[in-house]
C-alpha cells in the first residue's frame, strides 16, 4: 500500500508524477477533440469548393432521317408495276392445289396490289375492280414456286370489251433465269369470259 501520509520529497515526487499522468490523461482525452475538429479543418475545402460550372448542353443532333424503305424491284423479266406484289393482298387463303381445268403452272396463289377494305367494303367483295388494279397470279413448276406468273392489269379505257383488264402471262426456265412472256390477251379472253360475274376474275377474295 503507498503510505500518502508521510510527507517527504519522494512523496512530493510521487505526487508530480501522478499528476503529470492525470494530465497526460486528459490531454489524451482531449486528444479526441483535436482529431474531430483536423477531420473537420480537411474535409472543409472539399465542401467550400465550388462545383464547377456545368457544362453547357450540347447542340442537339438533328434526328438521323430514317432511311426510305427500300424500293421494291420487279423480278428480272417482269413489268415495273408488279414489284412488291407478294406483300399485296393474297386473293386465296390457302394456295390454290393444281386444277386439271386450268393451266398457269401446279400450286398457285393470286394477290391484288389492294386492300380489303378497298375491295371488299363492308365484307362483301364489290365488282368491278377499281381501276388501276392489277391481279398478280404464281404457279409453281419443277420446284420454282413462280415458275409461272400470269397478269391481270385493269386500265380504264384500254380494252372495254373485256373489263378492261390487259392479259398477260410470263414463264421462267429456272429461278436465276428472267421471265419471257408466254402468251397474252386473245388466249386468255376464251377461258376468262367464264368469269365475268366476278370481274373476268376466277379467284374471288377467300377468309
Ligand atoms: C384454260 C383456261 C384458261 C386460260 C386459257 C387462261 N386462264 Fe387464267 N385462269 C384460269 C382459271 C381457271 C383461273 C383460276 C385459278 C386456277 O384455278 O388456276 C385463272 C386465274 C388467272 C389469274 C388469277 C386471277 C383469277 O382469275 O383467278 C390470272 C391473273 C390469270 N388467270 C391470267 C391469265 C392470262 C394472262 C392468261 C392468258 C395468257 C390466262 N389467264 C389464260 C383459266 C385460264
């Protein structure tokens, strides 16, 4: 046990000592304080910097312009006017099966460069065709799916005797081949006048 009561320089000593430690202590513990208040003195220039001016906003671009759909080419040999006419409206819903009656190649399937609504308004198909129509039948051959491609092209004034449709048919030996024409009007009138009721047209608009 240390005797404080005995006063002597040792003791006196002693008595420094452990005060000097006291404050050591406290110092210590105020050191705390010290440590904030240097965290604080070096984050304040981060926040007192100013943010730097935003940049302006670039000069929108302009929209890219879309490119124009690309135009569709007539199959090599055929007329101008029947480019694209697989994405017209296909007459048949279901091909047509080969018809001992009837020549234009095996399976075959009919598009029309019109609409639904503008052929059959209501639902109900209205004859004759608007002018200008054109009637664009496939028949398969030998594997070509359009070996052959017969023509119903309707032109107001160009043939009233009958509807005034141009008849004209084409055929190719293979696919990387163009088509020739095989035949045209006269040939066709004699089967075709069995059609009049439905425009000189035998494949009426199906679903
Ligand atoms: C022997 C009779 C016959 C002759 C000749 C004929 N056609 Fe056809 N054509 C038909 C029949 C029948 C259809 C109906 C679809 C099918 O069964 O093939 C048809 C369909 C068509 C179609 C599709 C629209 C429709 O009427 O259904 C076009 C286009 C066509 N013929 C064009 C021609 C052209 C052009 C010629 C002359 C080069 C011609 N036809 C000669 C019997 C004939």
């Amino acid at each position: 046990m240390l005797d404080l009561g005995s006063p002597s320089p040792r003791r006196w000593l002693l008595l420094a000592m452990i005060a000097a430690l006291s404050a050591g202590v406290l110092v210590a513990g105020c050191g705390g304080d010290d440590g904030d208040s240097a965290a604080a003195t070096t984050e304040a220039p981060t926040e007192t910097t100013p943010d730097p001016a935003p940049e302006p906003d670039p000069e929108p671009e302009p929209p890219a312009e879309p490119d124009p759909p690309p135009t569709p080419k007539p199959d090599p040999g055929l007329p101008e006017d029947t480019a694209g006419f697989r994405d017209g409206l296909k007459l048949n819903s279901a091909p047509i099966p080969p018809n001992a009656g009837a020549p234009h190649g095996e399976t075959k399937n009919v598009y029309v460069n019109q609409t639904r609504e503008t052929i059959a308004p209501g639902g109900t198909q209205a004859f004759p065709y608007p002018d200008g129509s054109i009637v664009v039948k496939t028949g398969s051959r030998g594997g070509d799916d359009a070996a052959i491609v017969a023509i119903m092209r309707k032109v107001a004034g160009a043939d009233p005797e009958h509807g005034d449709w141009e008849f004209i048919e084409f055929s190719r030996s293979a696919t990387s081949d163009p088509y020739t024409v095989l035949a045209q009007d006269a040939v066709c009138w004699t089967c075709h006048a069995g059609a009049t009721d439905s425009d000189w047209v035998f494949t009426r608009l199906e679903g």
